[in-house]
C-alpha cells in the first residue's frame, strides 16, 4: 500500500489516551475501516490487472476471512475469548503484514504511529495476553541478563535487532525466549553480545 492509503489507517492517531485500560475503542469503526481499506486497495490493483471487481457490502466484509479474523483478535484483546496463542500472534503477525508490508519486500519495519491506532492497540493487546507475567522482561531486566546498557536495548529495540512486546500501558517488554536466544547466538560467535542481525532474524523466525 502506498503512504497515502497508510496514512489512512491513523483510526483514531489523535484521541488522548493515558492507558489501554482507560480507553475502550470502538473496536467495529476500527475494523470497518481496515476492511474497506483493504478492499480498496484490492479494487485498485484489480484494475490495474483489468480484473476489476465490485467491493462487497460492508456486511459482507465483516463476514470475510479477514473480518472473522479481526474480530476474533479484539475479543482476545479484551479478555471476551479463549484463543490458541500461536494461532493469535500468526493473525496479528497477518494483519500487520498485509496493511504495511510492501509487495515486493521481505523485510519491513511498523511504524510507532501505528501502534497508537485503534487497530494498533486491539493488536497490542491481544499479543500481549498470549504471554504470562514470567515470560516478558522489561528493558531494564533484559539490558542486564544481556550485560550491557538499557540504551543498547532500546537501539536494539528501534532497529528491529530485538522485538518488544507492549502491556496495557503501553510499556515495552522483551520476551524471555528471545533474549536467551540471543544469547545463544552471541555464543555461538565466541564473544560479541550483538552478533551478525542476519543470524538473529533467522533465530527469530525459526
């Protein structure tokens, strides 16, 4: 999608919000808005291809694959559903992909912005419930079972080296697995704690 049809997808970017527990969005407007989004943007590149096709009702929309699966991730991220934890970080990992990864990458990085969304949150949440207390580190915590600096984190953090969970309050979390996988591979090249990012990226994904 080009910077114009992700700039569309700011719900509610500008609504103050000191805490996720304090703000109950309307999780629909946000939904509707991604299904459109994304039914549009299916219309265009179906004219670009002379395969162009009339977008649905929105009640229909709603009852796509990619609105049962939004659905499904809001009521987990407020607690009204059972889920299987793979099966909820592989929806939310979907659903960013296909609103911001661009066709032809195979890398791509989310925006801050995007998180301070009404979608952005529904996913923050729902990710976040698919870990236990004991299994996110804080910055902090993560810096020294690591041995070095919170501020390597945090750049660790910015430049995608590390990927942080954010709770309810929008606080960044490392999770355990990741670290002690990180420092698998750190050993694994004999003394750097930041080996080559293309190991880690490889670690991550496996």
């Amino acid at each position: 999608m080009n910077d114009d049809q992700l700039q569309a997808i700011r719900f509610s970017h500008n609504e103050a919000t000191s805490s996720l527990n304090h703000r109950q969005p309307d999780d629909q407007d946000a939904i509707d808005q991604v299904l459109r989004l994304v039914a549009d943007h299916h219309a265009a590149l179906g004219a670009e291809l002379d395969q162009s096709k009339t977008i649905g009702p929105l009640v229909a929309l709603r009852q796509s694959p990619l609105g049962r699966k939004l659905r499904r991730l809001a009521s987990v991220a407020h607690g009204d559903q059972d889920f299987d934890i793979v099966s909820i970080r592989t929806d939310a990992d979907d659903v960013i992909a296909l609103l911001l990864q661009p066709l032809a990458a195979t890398e791509y990085r989310v925006p801050t912005w995007f998180w301070q969304t009404s979608l952005g949150e529904i996913l923050v949440l729902a990710i976040y419930r698919t870990y236990g207390t004991d299994q996110l580190l804080c910055l902090g915590s993560a810096a020294e079972r690591l041995g070095e600096e919170q501020s390597t984190i945090e750049r660790w953090v910015e430049d995608g080296t590390l990927t942080a969970i954010r709770d309810d309050t929008g606080k960044k979390l490392i999770p355990v697995n990741q670290i002690e996988q990180f420092r698998t591979v750190a050993r694994a090249f004999d003394g750097p704690s930041s080996p080559p990012r293309d190991s880690l990226v490889a670690t991550r994904a496996a």
